[in-house]
C-alpha cells in the first residue's frame, strides 16, 4: 500500500484497533443473528471506523 497521506505508523494502530473494536462490539450485539449478517456488519463498522479516525488526523494535521 502507498503512503500517499504520510499517516504515521501510530496513527495506524489507533486506526486498526479502535476498528477491531468497534467490529468486535458489533459481533457481539449480533449474536443471535446468522454468521453472514454478523461478518458483513463486522466488515462495514471497521472500515467506517478505520475511515472517521483517518479523516480526523488529517483534519487535525491541517
């Protein structure tokens, strides 16, 4: 991947992790319905996650 951005690397972990989290939270709340339903929710909260925290730095960066 292409560090276009120059996001530093911790920056990246807070990306990730507060992501998992956020995936991991909403499995759990989603327990009781079907695997694919849980992995698509899993999928859409960690890259809207990944993307809020991403788009915070850079406007902090400015």
């Amino acid at each position: 991947m292409k560090n276009d951005l120059k996001i530093p690397t911790p920056v990246m972990a807070l990306q990730v992790i507060l992501s998992a989290l956020a995936g991991a939270a909403t499995k759990l709340y989603l327990q009781n319905f079907c695997w694919l339903i849980q992995l698509i929710a899993f999928i859409i909260i960690f890259v809207v996650v990944y993307l809020i925290v991403g788009m915070i730095y850079l406007r902090l960066k400015k």
